[in-house]
C-alpha cells in the first residue's frame, strides 16, 4: 500500500455541488490524489463503503436507536451499499438516495424534516474530491449536526485515506 495525502479543503470550482453552496449550514470536502484506473464514482462510492470501520457502523447503530426513539427513521449501516448493475435516480444505495450519476461523479442525499444531506464523490482526473453539504431545516436539524460535524470532520479524511492506500 502506498502513503496517501488527504487534503481538507471547500469543494473544489469544478464540484457538482458548487450550487448547493449557498446558505449552507454545514460544508466539508476533502481530495486526494490517485490512480483513478477507469473507476468510475460509483465504484469509489462502494469502495469508500468498504472501508467504514466497524466501530463506526456501531455509532450509526446507535444514532439509529435513538433516532427510533425521538420517532426519525432508521437510516441503517453506512456500509450496506448495495451492488445494483445500474441504479437510477431515487433509489436507495446504503444510506442514501441516488440524486445523479455520471461516470465521474456520484451525487447523494438524504432529506427529511430536520436536514438535507448530500454527499458527492467526484473524479477530477486522478484526484478523487468527497464533498458534503447539509442544509438544516429547523433547530433539531442544527442540533443533531453538533455531535456529527466534528465527527463527519474527522471520518471522512481517515475513509479516503484508507481508500486510495488501497487503490495504491
């Protein structure tokens, strides 16, 4: 495996989610160089998926049990991505809900009541960009995201490291 640098930065000029900008509560993305290979972003999407370490997939588990309790929805294993040929447009892929799909870039989301939260991953050449946008719908939604930010802040970075070490 090869040492990969992360970088945290704003979404790049070039991001899919450069419109959803705008009176954003929370913004995150982060790139990193590597051999893109041919991968196209749902496949990095999948791989990203692949390295979520178990004692994270145990935090989701959590969220999802107190959530119940506070009456919102379960939204399951972060790396319960499924291995649909080809998903369109609405359907559930892991967590999230397919938005767009291009061979260079993956957008998704998911939107309820409190908040809106869309992930992209996108190749730009052989740099891979994670970028995450949340719009908060109320104060629950603004709440919810104080434990997570921070949490999101230092997860998603460790994932794409670990994600382009194995790409190599």
């Amino acid at each position: 495996m090869s040492t990969a640098t992360v970088v945290t930065a704003p979404p790049s000029a070039a991001s899919v989610l450069r419109a959803q900008l705008a009176g954003a509560d929370f913004v995150h993305a982060c790139q990193a160089s590597t051999r893109r290979d041919g991968r196209s972003a749902l496949q990095a999407y999948r791989d990203m998926a692949t390295t979520i370490p178990s004692w994270f997939d145990g935090l989701m588990a959590l969220r999802n049990r107190g959530m119940r309790l506070l009456g919102m929805k379960d939204l399951g294993s972060l790396r319960a991505v499924q291995d649909t040929m080809a998903p369109r447009p609405g359907q559930r892929l892991g967590i999230f809900t397919l938005q767009s799909l291009r061979d260079d870039a993956i957008v998704l989301e998911d939107n309820d009541r409190h908040l809106r939260v869309q992930l992209a991953l996108q190749w730009q050449g052989d740099m891979l960009e994670v970028a995450t946008v949340v719009h908060t719908h109320n104060v629950f939604g603004r709440v919810y995201m104080l434990p997570v930010a921070p949490v999101h802040r230092l997860i998603v970075p460790h994932l794409l490291k670990k994600q382009v070490q194995a790409y190599g």
